[in-house]
C-alpha cells in the first residue's frame, strides 16, 4: 500500500457544513410584545345625561362624543378592507345582553372607546381606537381586554385571538404586514405552547415555545429544502435532533447551540458514512468513517480531520493500525 495514498483523500476529513443559515434561527425575530405600550390601559368614563340604567355602570367625569374619531392611516384602512366584520361570541355571558352601551368617550388623551359597561368600568363588547390608527375591537373585562378580541396595529400588523388582562393569552393568530405569522397559544404576550411560525422567506416553525422562544421538539423547514426535527432550547437547536440538508446530506445525533456536537452519525448521499463524536461541527474524538468500496477507518479525529491513532482497512479488507496528523498518514505501527 506504500504510504496509502488513499487515506490521504480529502474526502476522509472533509468537514460537514454547518447548519444551512443557522443565523435564521437567531435572526428570525420571534413575534412578541404584540400588544402597543399603554394602548390597552385603564381609564374612567362619564357622560352628560344619562339614564338611570346607564348611570348604574358608568362614571361621570368624561363628556359623551358625537361619534367616534377615525384616526386610520394608510396600513390600517387597507387592512380593514380585507377584513370582515369583527364576530363576536354567539354564546357569550348572559350578563353581557344585560349590559348597557355607551359612548363614545375620550379615556385618556386621544384614546377613544364605545362600547358596554359595568360599575364604571369597560365590560362586556367594546371598540378602542388610538391616534395613531390602532384599533382594538373584541371583549372586555372589569376594564381590560379579555376574552375573543382584535387588534389592529397601526405599522399593520394584525392579531386576533384570546386575550386576559390586555394581553395576548390563550390561542391567537398574529399577521405581520410583511406576510410572516403565527398562529398558536400565547402566555402573556408571548408565544408559548405549541404554534407554527412562518416567515416572509418561507422558512417555517411548528413546536413549542417557552416565553416567546422555541424550546422542546419541533421542526424547521428552510427554503431550499433543508429540514431539522428535534429539540430546541432558547431558540437554539440543542440536544438530540435530525438535520437533512438539500443535497442529501444527513446528520442525526447530538446538538449544542446549533453545533453538532456530542455523537452523531452523519451520512453523504454517495454512501459515505461516519459515526462517531463531534465538537464545534468537527469530526472530533473518536470515530468511525466508512466509505461506499468497502474502506473503513477507525480512529481518533481532531478538527475533522484524522489525528491520532487508528485502523484503517482498505479494498484487501485487511485492518492495519497507524498514526495520522492532520488528516495524513506518517506512519504504520507493525
């Protein structure tokens, strides 16, 4: 075998390319603090001349409105255009037909609602609308939002679903004007629970989320074909996991902050085969690389490439035990 050229192919250390566009699991902005900063905030309503139903359940010190500002903008008004008419609950609580409607009201400084009350407060059905062309319509508890409601946001974006305590809270669908969306359960404004993420490339999430990041099983589909199942901690593929890429390329073992790393066996579309460990998306430690002709090394491994010891057995399908350096062979141990 003289100095077994054949060891020496590239092909033995050639390195696995890291995940395909890792940065988009970092990039990939997660959709949060959907709600506008003082958007869905408490204020008292009074009005001129009520009646005394109505006095019952509202407060006096805000003067009643002709009719309700629009304060639309351009990415607003095109929304409501697609949208149909807000749905509310057939079968909502009994106490809200009870309930009076009244307004519209200035709440605080160019924030504006009509809708149904009790005991001063915002209960029951409601719109809210803002200066800058936000809209909220949906349901309302003890003067927050709370229950099925939507919020049009004035860049746009669009969420309609659950809500408590004026935040996103239960099962939702937020849009955002550049067609990314997510659809899914939500804990305080945050995605959390299982949804499924798609953005304006087309790349695509569906798993669990833990406050607002991606962590648990799921699975990631990139454009060009490229697809990963497994776990995710902190938005980060971490632990066990199977990643193929486009060109028939495939890895399945251990991950750490979308690094293989740990053991894994990777496989290349020729038939080429390594098992073995990995550190930092390298070959690294101890491992096994086989190759389609029937040749097999068997060794140490350092920077993904061949170092150390080991065996390697070629087409005579005889084992015989040398020393590598970077990826070539210095010497035979007899």
């Amino acid at each position: 075998m003289g100095n077994c050229a054949t060891c020496d192919d590239p092909s033995i250390y050639e390195n696995a390319k890291p995940v395909k566009n890792k940065t988009n699991l970092e990039n990939q902005e997660n959709i949060q603090q959907l709600t506008p900063k003082s958007k869905l905030s408490q204020s008292l309503v009074k009005s001129e001349n009520p009646s005394l139903i109505v006095q019952q359940h509202i407060r006096q010190d805000l003067k009643v409105l002709d009719s309700m500002p629009d304060f639309t903008n351009q990415n607003t008004k095109a929304l409501l255009e697609r949208l149909q008419q807000f749905n509310y609950d057939q079968n909502e609580p009994f106490e809200f037909k009870q309930l009076p409607f009244y307004g519209p009201v200035e709440m605080e400084p160019n924030v504006f609602y009509y809708g149904q009350w009790k005991n001063g407060q915002r209960h029951g059905r409601g719109k809210q609308v803002w200066v800058d062309g936000s809209i909220y319509e949906g349901y309302w508890f003890q003067d927050k939002a709370c229950g099925n409601g939507r919020l049009i946001h004035a860049d746009g974006d669009l969420y309609e679903g659950k809500w408590l305590n004026d935040k996103a809270h239960g099962y939702g669908i937020y849009h955002h004007k550049d067609g990314a969306f997510y659809k899914g359960e939500w804990y305080e404004d945050q995605q959390h629970g299982y949804g499924l993420e798609k953005w304006a490339d087309d790349s695509m999430f569906e798993g669990t989320y833990n406050n607002g990041m991606k962590d648990g099983h799921g699975k990631f589909n990139w454009p060009d074909g490229s697809c990963y199942v497994g776990e995710f901690t902190n938005n980060n593929i971490h632990g066990k996991g199977h990643y193929s890429w486009a060109d028939g390329r495939v890895y399945e073992g251990d991950w750490k902050e979308n690094q293989m790393e740990g053991k894994g066996i990777f496989t290349w579309s020729d038939g080429r085969k390594y098992i073995g460990e990995y550190i930092d998306d390298k070959k690294h430690g101890y491992g096994e690389f086989f190759w389609p002709d029937g040749r097999v090394y068997k060794g140490q491994w350092q920077d993904g490439k061949q170092h150390g010891r080991g065996k390697y057995k070629g087409i005579n399908n005889v084992f015989r035990e040398g020393e590598w350096v970077e990826g070539k062979l210095q010497k035979w141990i007899q």
